[in-house]
C-alpha cells in the first residue's frame, strides 16, 4: 500500500494542505499519514521548567498546553476529512518539524510529502535563522514534495 505524509499544524495552511492530501490519497490509493510535531518533548518540558520555582504547575501548564494542541489537531483532521474515504492516521511527535515530517516519510516508504506554507507572517527571525520547515523539508526531502500555499484557489 502506498502512503502520502502530511505536515499539519494549527495555522490557516494545515486545512488547505491536508485537503489536498487526502486528494492525492484517495486518486493513489494511497494510505495518509497525518503528522502534527509540537516543539517540546514531555523531556524537553521537565528540562525547562527544573529551576522554575513552582516547576510542577509550571510543567502541568505546558503538558496541558500540548494535550490541548493534540486535541486541536485531532479535531481539525477529523473535520477536514470527515467526507473523505481515505485511510489515515496521525502521528503527534515532538522535536523538529522537517525532520520528523522526512523521518515518518522514510518510515512508511512515503510515495510523497504534503505540506501548506504561508505567505509573509511566521517568526521572522525564526524563519531566517532555521528556515520555514517547507523550505527545509523541499531541500532535504528524497521523494516528492508539494507545497500548498494558503492562498490557493480551487
């Protein structure tokens, strides 16, 4: 069976890209593999927070704050592809965003990488230190990728 990956989070780019995902899935056949990466690991949490006087609550905060991410994923996901027949699962992982995107690709032996960008906006000093992830992920990627911008008419 083959597979699509896609990169989602909660920005307006996510629906317009998982919408075309699925439709790429559904002419391929092909399984989708919805991934959503948060930057912080429940590790990487622990470790920022350890000096913080009132750690605990200060760890609770940001594990509820993930929780209520992954349940803003799931719920966007499930509503852009409720009329869709296409097979899918999520994958919330947490890390760097292209290279989890690249590795679950690799993992399933993706056909191709579905992900959205935004035009202007972001962190800009974010963007020109690291680079947008579609940027990475266009540059590092071994198989397809399409890029969906936000502002694509059907």
């Amino acid at each position: 069976m083959q597979h699509i990956v896609a990169g989602v989070d909660t920005r307006e780019a996510a629906p317009a890209a998982l919408a075309r995902a699925a439709d790429l899935s559904r002419r391929l056949g092909a399984e989708l593999d919805v991934v959503h990466v948060q930057t912080l690991s429940r590790g990487g949490i622990r470790a920022m927070v350890s000096t913080v006087p009132g750690r605990h609550l200060s760890e609770r905060f940001l594990r509820a704050d993930q929780d209520a991410r992954t349940r803003e994923v799931r719920t966007l996901v499930e509503r852009t592809l409720a009329s869709s027949d296409v097979p899918w699962r999520l994958h919330v992982l947490a890390g760097d965003p292209a290279a989890h995107l690249l590795a679950v690709a690799d993992s399933v032996d993706a056909y191709a990488i579905v992900i959205g960008t935004r035009h202007g906006g972001g962190v800009v000093l974010e963007r020109l230190l690291t680079g947008s992830v579609s940027h990475r992920v266009v540059n590092w990627a071994k198989r397809p990728v399409l890029v969906v911008p936000t502002d694509l008419d059907d």
